[in-house]
C-alpha cells in the first residue's frame, strides 16, 4: 500500500467522522428555539433549551476542529497526488 491510499483512507475516516458529526448538530439543532416565551410552568422548558444550547456549542467546537483537519488532509492528499503524477510525467 503506498503512502498517498493511507493518506487517503486516513482522510476518509476524517470527512467521514465530519459529516456524521455535521448530520448531529443538524438534528441536535433541530429542537433549538430562537425565542422562547414562556410563562411561569413552563420553566423547564427553559432549562432543557439551555441544555440543548450548551451541546451545541460543545459539538460546534469539536466540529470546526475535526473540519479544519480535513481540509488539511484534503490539501494534503492532493499534493501528494500532484507530486506523483508530475514525478509519472518527468
């Protein structure tokens, strides 16, 4: 197996762990209200918004990090690609 397919299996796994977790904060997003009007019972509703705010901002972070390192491996694994179809061609 030579290095660019483990490169590119590696990104695999990486964009594929990205998009599960893009798929997660879409449906984790789903239950989340820009405005709540709530009155005095309802208090709890309160409470399990804030909830479904603090996962989100939680998965958002996680996100943003394991996107960045994608986008790397992407640049990485093209480069790697470039370099042998130039090194095939001279």
């Amino acid at each position: 197996m030579s290095a660019l397919e483990m490169v590119a299996i590696a990104w695999a796994a990486v964009a594929g762990i990205y998009l599960v977790l893009f798929l997660y904060h879409s449906v984790v997003g789903m239950k989340e209200e820009d405005h709540l009007y709530l009155s005095v019972g309802e208090a709890r509703l309160e409470a399990e918004q804030k909830e479904v705010m603090k996962r989100l901002n939680k998965l958002e972070s996680v996100q943003h990090k394991v996107g960045w390192v994608a986008l790397a491996m992407s640049i990485l694994t093209a480069g790697m690609w470039g370099y042998d179809v130039l090194g095939q061609l001279f």
